[in-house]
C-alpha cells in the first residue's frame, strides 16, 4: 500500500510560501535533478515520439521537465499513441457491435475492446498530465523558478501552430 495523505509539495514551492517546512526539506537532502530533456528512448516511436518531440522542449521551457522524468514522460507518450489510436477506431465504427444468435439474428450488443482501452489511457493520461503541468487546473499548482528565454529583437519573428509555421512581421512604427 502506497503513503497515505496529500503529496508532499516540493521545497521550492515551499520556501516561496516562507513555509518552515522547507528548512526541515533541505536538511532531508531532497533531490534537485538537472533541467532540460533527456535523449527520447530508441524504442519510442511513431505517435508517440512526435508528442515527445512536440511537447518535450515545451516542458523544459516551463521548467518541469528534467532528466530524471524520461521514463515517466516516454511512458505517457506511448499511452497517448495508444489513446490516439483507440480514438480512431471508436471515431471509424463506434462503440459496439451486434452479437448475433446461430440464426443470424442479433441478440444484443457488445462493446469493443478499443472503448475500454479509449477510457482507461484516458484515465491514466489525465494523471500523467497533471503530473507534468500538461492542463491548465494542474499549472496553477506548480511553481517554477525559471527564467524565460530571451525574445529575439527581429522585427520577423516565427511562431508554431500545432505544426504550421507562421511567421508574424512587427508592424514598424513611423
């Protein structure tokens, strides 16, 4: 059986609070892993590899991901593959199916495996995104000491649709 209670907030948080509790943290040594994004293990693939290499360098930007967090983070990669391909197939024939008797007429209906699997990675997705600060209720429990990455001072600046490349041009002033 896991630890009973809340889970512990991290030291950092913490000490922004002007919490006690932070000083009896540090004399417990808690870990500090280094930021940024491991290598994407070489069994990732597919699905699951464009969602790490579309929201990994995000994570790091927002300072929750570290390089410690690969396995967990592949983990989730792999369950949205999955998600997304259940989805799809929900999507193309529904939810269920007829049964039908030896005479050819239905008897009931079944569900399809793909429904169970929708809702259970489902389930197990919206924990992982928690964890990581991928939903906006789950950010406004996190607190980060990064610094934001400098804005470049070209007036053509390129921003990142979900894929598409748009580039903006400043407006000069006259």
């Amino acid at each position: 059986m896991g630890k009973r209670g809340p889970r512990p907030t991290p030291t950092a948080e913490l000490e922004l609070r002007g919490s006690r509790q932070a000083a009896i943290n540090k004399k417990n040594n808690e870990p500090q892993p280094e930021l940024g994004a491991p290598d994407p293990p070489a069994w990732l693939e597919g699905e699951g590899l464009e969602v790490w290499n579309e929201l990994a360098p995000q994570l790091v930007e927002m300072g929750v991901f570290t390089k410690v967090d690969g396995l967990a983070f592949a983990r989730y990669c792999v369950l949205w593959a999955q998600w997304v391909k259940a989805t799809m197939f929900v999507q193309k024939h529904g939810t269920t199916y007829p049964l039908k008797d030896g005479n050819g007429k239905i008897k009931c209906f079944a569900q399809f495996p793909e429904v169970a699997v929708m809702n259970k990675t489902s389930l197990t997705l919206s924990r992982l995104e928690a964890e990581f600060g991928l939903t906006p209720s789950a950010r406004t429990r996190i607190s980060v000491q990064v610094k934001p990455a400098p804005r470049s001072n070209d007036p053509k600046e390129e921003f990142d649709f979900g894929g598409f490349k748009i580039e903006a041009y400043a407006k000069k002033n006259a």
